[in-house]
C-alpha cells in the first residue's frame, strides 16, 4: 500500500502542470507564497532594488504638539539612477514640454507672472519595458532653499528641476522602488536623518536638489588663504559678506535676520560686535539642521515687518 502511495506521488510530481507552476530556487517571494498554500510566482522581469543608508533619508512626521509620531523615507535621485541602471537600460530620453503659466497649471496662489517648467522623461529597459512619467518645476512648489542653490533667476535651472523630477519619477517605477524620491518633494518640515545623523540645512538642500547624502558629516576643505593683495577686504567686511550669503543661501530675511542678532546681543547695530562673535553666527548657520532653519526662517520675516510696521509711526 505504502509503494503505491509514493508512486501516486511521484507521477504527479513529474507532471508537466506541477512543474509549470513550481517557484524557481531563487524566488525567495514565490517560496514564502507557497509555504503559505498559494501558487503564486513572481514573473522573471521583477527587479528588487539595492538600496544602503546613504540612499534612504528619513523626515520626522510630527503631530500638532510637536512629538516625533513617526519617520517618513524618501530616496535620493543618484540611488534611483543607480537601481535604473542595475536593471539594465536601453535608452532615457527626456523632453521638455511648453511651460504654462503657475495659473494655468492650478499652482496654490499662482499668477501669470510666473511659469511653471514642464518635462517628460521615457526609460526603454533591454527587456523591452517602458516607463514614463511627468515633472514639473515652478516657485510655488520647489522651496526657496532650493532655487538658493540651483538659482531662482536662471530659467535653465528651473527646466532641469522639472527634468529630474521626471527622471525620478520614471526611475522609481523602472527600478521598483517602494518610497518616494525626494527631489520630487516641494518641502520638508522638521529634521531629516541618513542613518543615525541629522543633517544641515545645506546638506538637505543639496540632496533635494539631486545630490548624494553621507553618512558622515564632510569635512570643509581648507584651502591656502588668498593675498592680501587680492582681498583687500577688512576681516569684518568678509564676516559680513559671509553672514549675508549664507542668509541667502538659506532663505533668510536679511532684515530680519540682524534684527534677531540685535535683540540676542542686545546691541543697535552689527557694528558694535566683535569680528570673532559675527563669525560665530555664520558657523552655526551652516550647521544648522533644516526644522531649526525653517523656525528662524518664520521669526525673521516676523521681525522684519516689526520693523516695517515700526518705521512709519517713529515718522509720524
């Protein structure tokens, strides 16, 4: 009885069908699907990306008090290139679509004075797929941190933001990535993380406008400093031009900005500072992380129409 039994089964073993549907060795998926009873079988053409803690960052969700609820991942553009190219291309062509007015486009609080920058981008894979999708690139949905990198003014830079947002959006369906790429994010609000460290507000404005993230914090270069026959600038009026293009790089109300170093000095001007504590204030802007950014962002724009409102009651 029992010789019967294992013949029964190794015929139906052996047959055609059963081997059809048997998952493939490697198919870790199809293996935990059929342990579970499923016959289910991942097709030959699914890719699994490879992604480390430098392509993954993470922006804190809070709620309305304030506390961290959770962490939200987003992928940098150079892991989705990456991943696209992993897989195997055949081609990646991008077109520029006409621009349209931010009105037009249904921007929140567009005009006909600005354009929004539209592109097209199209990834043939060697097995034959295709995938395609759209981006786009105006004032209204990029921050101010970023066209302080790329270049508010400049209409080329606003073209190729609206191009890579079309690359990382076609390159995270070609590359089967599970999370959004964060170029194709308008902002973020509160700290941004690459593994265990926070991150700058410089280091988040350059990964949002398509760089790389470390793990590590970068070290400045430290180059030869110039002649004094080529900067014949005072120490103070380099501090200063230092102070006010970081403040440019960030965003920042200028006004505003030496209006908070007035009252935390509890001095009337800059000038009665010392060269060493005005640097003091560009260093630790640099190192400032993005939610601490955007909270002294608020105040300076505060305090700046303080000082509007303030100026025409001291005339009267």
């Amino acid at each position: 009885m029992k010789k019967r039994k294992s013949k029964a089964l190794a015929k139906r073993t052996e047959h055609p069908v059963a081997k059809r549907h048997a998952p493939r060795p490697m198919d870790t998926l199809a293996l935990a699907a059929t342990a579970q009873g499923k016959r289910v079988a991942t097709a030959r053409s699914y890719f699994q990306p490879v992604v480390d803690n430098r392509h993954v960052l993470w922006n804190a969700v809070k709620n309305e008090k304030g506390e961290i609820i959770d962490w939200k991942p987003y992928s940098t553009l150079p892991a989705v290139e990456d991943n696209v190219q992993r897989r195997g291309v055949k081609s990646i062509i991008v077109d520029h679509l006409e621009p349209v007015t931010c009105k037009a486009a249904g921007c929140y609080g567009g005009s006909e004075s600005t354009v929004q920058y539209r592109a097209k981008c199209t990834i043939t894979l060697e097995s034959g797929q295709v995938f395609s999708d759209e981006g786009d690139a105006c004032p209204h949905n990029v921050t101010k941190m970023i066209w302080g990198v790329v270049g508010v003014k400049k209409n080329n830079s606003t073209r190729r933001m609206a191009a890579s947002r079309a690359i990382a959006r076609a390159g995270t369906l070609a590359a089967n990535m599970k999370m959004a790429c964060i170029v194709e994010v308008p902002y973020l609000i509160g700290e941004v993380k690459v593994g265990k460290r926070v991150m700058t507000q410089q280091e988040v404005a350059d990964v949002m406008s398509g760089g790389e993230a470390h793990e590590e914090e970068r070290k400045e270069i430290e180059h030869q400093p110039r002649e004094e026959s080529l900067d014949k600038r005072s120490p103070r009026e380099r501090v200063n031009a230092a102070l006010h293009g970081q403040a440019g790089d960030m965003g920042l109300n200028t006004e505003g900005l030496h209006r908070w170093i007035h009252k935390r000095e509890n001095v009337e001007s800059l000038k009665a500072l010392a060269v060493d504590r005005l640097q003091h204030y560009v260093d630790w802007l640099k190192k400032m992380d993005a939610g601490k950014a955007g909270r002294l962002k608020d105040l300076c724009v505060q305090l700046a129409k303080e000082t509007a409102n303030a100026e025409p009651s001291r005339a009267a």
